[in-house]
C-alpha cells in the first residue's frame, strides 16, 4: 500500500517539477530569477507564483482516511531557500490556511496548517546564510525536517490515535522521499543563475577584446592627420588632439558599468572629428538628440557610428553625398537611439549572421553590441535594409 502511494505522490512530485519548469522559460520568470536582488515587484510575483503552486498541491493532492499526501511543503520550501521568508512565508500561511479552510472536515487540516506555517519561517531563516551550490540540499533537508514536524503534529493532535498512526505509517515514507522534488525546483533556478553569470562572463570577456581591439590603423591615421594639421592650421591641431585623447581615454575606461548617454555622445563626437578630419566632406553628420537622461552600457553607440563610415559612406563611388545620422529620441517609455547612413547598405547576409550568432570577425564590433543589448535589455539592435543605406536602432528603458 505504501509503495503505491509512494509511486503515486512522486508523480505528483514530477508534474510540479515539470510545471516550475516551464514556467520559469517565461520571459517575465526567467527575468526575475537571472536578478542578484529583486525588488517588492520581483518578490510580489515570486510570492504570487509559489502560493499558487503550493495551492495546487493541495488540490493535486491524494486522499487516504482524512488526510491530503500533497506537494504543498515542497513549493514552500523552495520559494523560502530560493528568495527568502517574503516568499516562502505568505506562501505558507496562504497556502496551510487554504488547507485548513477547504478541506476543515480533514483531521490533518490543523497539524498541516501549522506546518505549512512552520515551513515557509523556517526555509525563509536559511535564505542567503547557505552556499548556492547547496541550496539543493539544505532544501531538502528543511523538506523533510517540515514534513517531519507534520507528522509528529498528527500524533499529537488528531484522534483517534490508532488512526492517526495508520495514517502516518502509510503517508510518511512517500511524504520524506517526496521532498527531494525541492532540489529538483531549486536546481531549475540555480541552473538559469548559472547560464546568466556564464553570460555575462562572456560578454565581459568580448568586452575585453573589443577594448584591445582599438584599431591601430586609425591611431596611425589619425596622429598622421594631427601632424599634417600642425602645419597650416596648428589651433585645428590641438582640436584633434584633445579629440583623440577623449577617444582613447572613454575606449580605456571602458567597462560593463552603465553611463550617461551624454558621455558615450562626447564619446561619438570625438571619433567622428578625427574621421572628418581625415576625409573632409566626404563625412555629413547629422545630430538629432533629445536630452533624455538615461544611461546606457559604455561603448555601444560608437561602433556603429563606426561601421556606417567604414561600410557604409566611404566605400560610396561619390563620398561628398555620404550622410551619417544619429538619433536619440524620448519616447513615452522608453528611448530609441539609431544610426541611419545613406551609403552602400548593409548585405542580408550580414543581417542574418548577425542574428544566428555566425558573425565574421571584421564585425565583432557590431555583434558585441548586439550581443551586450540582449544581455541588459533582452532585446538587440534591428537592422533594416533601406532603399539607399542602412538603418540600426534599439531601444532603452530608463
């Protein structure tokens, strides 16, 4: 008899398990659970989730003389060692209340009620005091410690006794072993933590390489054009190299910090007056920035500033026509920022590259941008082919 039970509640066990899972491949899920801190939004809806979830093992439940064998303690127990008593506790109280409340004929309903109770304090007491890498298993421990304690309250207090130890002797084995269904939910999310950190360590490393990548090519140029200004106009000269030296001085403190988009401007605008420098009016910038306010990861604007002259107006048959215009604009929530040239337009092959993850490396600029804005906002840059040239924007949220 017990073993059936057993098979029944771990099947029970695996289709909460499962259920976590997919629900964590939500965008709004997945967000929250990438995050080192979380806000009283991010808990509210963590909170919200676990509750529901610990409601549905009541009711998803196996009935045996009075009592539920449920899941209920396991998604409290995780939501308290995952994100803390904010979670594991309303959960507890919400979800043992349900219990008392629906089922108030149940003989188990008190002794379940004050361990659910029990469960979501005591799981929330181990939230960031334990190791994350052992969160599975001080998950199932306070499980089984919770569940212990449920049971050692149905000897206590149900009656009669003879039952109350039927009822024990047939539940606990599949209650204790179930419990392991914690380290299974935990593991989901220490998983999605891991990938991010994974990210974000190669994104750091790309950033790395794209700050070492500073072409050298354009030093050279640019120091040949500052000494051949030095000649005929010396105050132009000492523009460029104040120029150059904001360029160089932005490129070596990039990081992965966010700044102001006012500083990765003063940033732009230096490269672009050593490159009109260089071609003259084979260059026509066009500025349209609101003053917006936000901040936005280092490096990001730049390099396509950069491959719309590279790719786009120098390789022009008639350079005087070349037109390069960056665009910031306030938008009601958010800000779009774009950079639309008028030249040779960008291949499809390029695009679709860009997308797959199968970019060149005379692009690693481009698909670093790319790759860092779908790390802070989810989403990257949209490139369209225009009718003559190209256009790249993405959006900010402030």
């Amino acid at each position: 008899m017990r073993e059936n039970y057993l098979i029944i509640l771990l099947e029970k066990t695996s289709l909460i398990v499962v259920l976590f899972l997919l629900i964590s491949k939500l965008k709004i899920f997945k967000r929250i659970f990438e995050k080192e801190t979380y806000n009283k939004k991010d808990l509210f809806a963590i909170s919200v989730l676990f509750t529901l979830f610990s409601i549905i093992g009541t009711y998803n439940g196996v009935f045996y003389k009075g009592s539920i064998l449920n899941t209920r303690i396991i998604t409290i127990v995780s939501g308290g060692i995952l994100f803390g008593p904010f979670v594991s506790i309303p959960a507890g109280i919400i979800s043992g209340l349900h219990r008392f409340l629906v089922y108030p004929d149940s003989m188990t309903s008190l002794p379940c009620f004050i361990s659910s109770i029990f469960a979501g304090i005591f799981s929330g007491l181990f939230y960031k005091r334990i190791p994350a890498k052992y969160r599975e298993y001080y998950g199932i421990l306070v499980g089984m410690v919770s569940e212990n304690i449920t049971i050692i309250l149905i000897y206590l207090l149900c009656t009669p006794t003879n039952l109350a130890l039927d009822i024990i002797h047939t539940i606990y084995l599949p209650l204790i072993v179930g419990q392991f269904g914690i380290g299974f939910m935990v593991s989901i999310v220490n998983t999605i933590e891991k990938d991010k950190r994974d990210i974000e360590a190669r994104k750091k490393a790309e950033m790395s390489a794209l700050q070492r990548q500073i072409n050298p090519h354009f030093i050279f140029n640019s120091l040949n054009t500052i000494a051949s200004f030095i000649r005929f106009d010396p105050q132009k000269a000492r523009d460029l190299i104040i120029s150059l030296s904001t360029y160089l001085r932005h490129n070596l403190e990039f990081n992965d910090n966010l700044i102001n988009i006012e500083k990765e401007i003063e940033q732009v605008k230096s490269y672009i007056d050593i490159e009109q420098a260089r071609f003259g009016n084979a260059l026509n910038i066009v500025y349209d920035i609101d003053n917006t306010g936000v901040k936005i990861p280092s490096l990001i604007i730049q390099p396509l500033v950069e491959n719309a002259i590279i790719h786009g107006i120098l390789p022009m048959d008639n350079k005087c026509e070349g037109m390069v215009k960056i665009s910031v604009k306030n938008l009601e929530s958010n800000v779009k920022i774009s950079v639309q040239d008028n030249g040779m337009g960008i291949e499809r092959g390029v695009i679709d590259n860009l997308y797959s993850g199968n970019m060149p490396e005379n692009k690693i600029g481009l698909y670093n941008v790319h790759l860092r804005l779908k790390l802070y906002y989810d989403k990257g840059l949209e490139i369209k082919r225009l009718t003559k040239g190209t256009l790249i924007e993405f959006y900010i949220w402030g």
